[in-house]
C-alpha cells in the first residue's frame, strides 16, 4: 500500500500497489486522476515502490537503515559514520556507507576520490552501481559532495512526492548490503527529510561539551513531526562523544544524558587526538591506531549495534 496526495486539492489517496507491482517497469509514470477535485496528475511508479518497500519494513531488502544526525555541527556525525561503517565491515557485515553531505568529508577519510556519488545516482546520470565506489573489504562508498546543492534545489522544486526523493533511488540497492550508514549535513534541509523517510534508525552524536541537550531536545522535536508521516522511523541510539575523562563536567553531562534517555544512550566515544589525525591519512581509526581509546569505543558500538559482544574482539 502506498499513498498519493493530490497537488491541486490535497486530499490523500491509498493506492494498491500489488495491482501492478509486477507488470509495470520502474521509470514509468502513471497517470492519476483525484477521486475529490478530478485533477490528474502524473506519478512516477518508482515513488509507489519506494513507500510500499518501507511500509513493509523492507522485505526485499535485508538491509538496516541507520542514518547519523543532529543538526547542531561538528559533534562527530561523519567521524562516528566512517567508523561504525567501517567495524560493520570489518565485522564481517557488508556495509554501505552513504555520504548526503556537501562537505563530501566521508570520502575524505576514507582516502577515496570517488568520479560520481550520489548526486549522479539522485538525478540518474548514471546507473546505480557506477555511482558505488568500492572503499575496503566489506564496505562500499556512495559519496557525497558539493554537487549536492544543486540537486536539493532539484528536490525542493518538486511539487509533491518530494521527501521520496532519495528512498526512490536507493530501492535497487538496498538489497544488496546488511547495513546502510547514512551520514547527514548539520542543520536542517530537505535532503535531510528525504534520510528521515528513507532510515528506518536514527543514531544521534551528542558532544558532551557546552549546551548538548538543547541541541538534542531540538532535534527530537523534529523527529517527531517527521514521525507523524513515517512512523517506521525511530530513535535507537544516543552517542556521546568527546567524552574528556580529566574534567568533570562532561561526565555530569553524560550522567544526565543516561537518566534523561535510558534505554537509548550508548557508551561514550572519549576524547582522541587520533581521531582528528586519522583522515588527513585517508584511514579510519582501526587502521590508524588501533590500539587507542577511540578504536576501542568505536569497537563498543559495533558490539552494541550488531546485539554481538563477540563482534570485534
Ligand atoms: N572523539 C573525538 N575526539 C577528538 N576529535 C574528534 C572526536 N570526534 C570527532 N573529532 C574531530 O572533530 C571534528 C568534527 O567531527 P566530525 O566532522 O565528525 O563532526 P560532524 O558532526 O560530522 O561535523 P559537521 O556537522 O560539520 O558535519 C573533526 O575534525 C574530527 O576529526
Ligand atoms: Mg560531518
């Protein structure tokens, strides 16, 4: 089941996507017509196919979608992305890590150069597996950049449908890795609503410096408009990172932390100088300095995420 909204009344329309899953290519456009005002307008099967893949939790596609966000900058969104991506894969899972990002940082750190990304697999330039760039064993890049700011503009003139924009695309894929990480731009834009309608798991960073749990009371009031038309998308994972164990007060902040979201709040990443060196070698931390404290938390995480205390020894 999916649902369309009319452009011209707004009145929303369930459609049966069974009737015609198997006989309509992908690509092709329907035409619709509005039960309430008459108005017919087209709409494009691939946006049909993306909601009702979602709405059944994905049964095609094994994959768990889990996408890094907060608005509020610098907290370690693309740090935690490229690190927990590249546990999962050295974990054993395969992984897809997905850069939305205009600073194009994931690709970075990685020591990748990729010709094509995401924008290239948004607009259809290019075929889906030209636009995936393979980053180690295990672990593959569909990277970001600033070609990224056209395609928003792309996004936001779209007249409906618009928050599908990235679930569309990314359906072919997804099937084919057990993890897709998805690392988000700070602040708030379209193509951020497009991740939230696509995860299915949002993991939050909170750096335990100076004001984190307005930041984070911000955000999840924004989870929870988006939660009101995608119910399939939920919080599983508070973060706190640049945790400085010579201080006290970051560890008062992430006491809080703990009583204020139980059930959510992971252990915390602590403060590493290897961390911020680390990209400037395109290597991520297990291979940079595998023995620090930060590979160490990082490796915590991939033991919580994959429910596996043997994952990672
Ligand atoms: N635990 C840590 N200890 C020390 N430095 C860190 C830690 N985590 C991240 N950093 C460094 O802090 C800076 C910001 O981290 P990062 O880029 O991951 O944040 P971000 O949330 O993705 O930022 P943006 O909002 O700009 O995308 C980077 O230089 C990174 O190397
Ligand atoms: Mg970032």
């Amino acid at each position: 089941m999916a649902v369309i909204v009319c452009p011209k009344c707004a009145k929303k329309h369930k459609v049966n996507v069974e009737a015609f899953k198997e006989n309509t290519p992908s690509g092709k456009t329907l035409a619709a017509r509005c039960k309430s005002c008459g108005n017919r307008f087209p709409v494009r099967i691939d946006y049909l196919l993306a909601q009702d893949n979602i709405k059944q939790g994905g049964k095609q596609s094994r994959a768990r979608k889990i996408c890094i966000t907060l608005s509020k900058g610098g907290v370690g969104k693309t740090t935690t992305s490229v690190n927990l991506a590249a546990g999962l894969a050295l974990a054993g899972h395969k992984v897809l890590l997905v850069d939305t990002d205009t600073q194009g940082q994931s690709s970075y750190i990685l020591g990748k150069k990729p010709k094509a990304g995401l924008t290239e697999l948004l607009t259809k330039e290019l075929a889906p597996e030209e636009t995936i760039v393979r980053a180690r064993k295990n672990l593959w890049l569909l990277g970001g950049g600033k070609s990224l700011a056209g395609v928003k503009r792309i996004i936001d003139r779209k007249s409906f449908g618009a928050e599908w924009t990235l679930s569309e695309v990314m359906t072919e894929l997804d099937h084919k890795y057990d993890f897709i990480l998805i690392d988000t731009s700070p602040g708030w834009d379209q193509l951020i609503v497009n991740v939230l309608f696509y995860a299915t798991e949002v993991l939050v960073p909170v750096a335990l410096e100076a004001m984190p749990l307005h930041g984070l009371s911000e955000f999840m009031k924004s989870l929870g408009s988006i939660q009101k038309y995608r119910k399939e998308i939920e919080l599983k994972y508070i973060v706190p990172t640049f945790l400085d164990t010579r201080v006290k007060g970051p560890q008062t902040i992430f006491s809080e932390l703990k009583r204020l979201y139980p059930n959510f709040v992971c252990e915390p990443i602590r403060y590493s100088e290897s961390l911020s060196e680390a990209p400037s070698y395109g290597k991520t931390i297990f291979e940079y300095a595998p023995g620090c404290t930060a590979s160490a938390d990082y490796r915590s995480l991939v033991k919580r995420v994959t429910q596996d205390e043997k994952a990672l020894p």
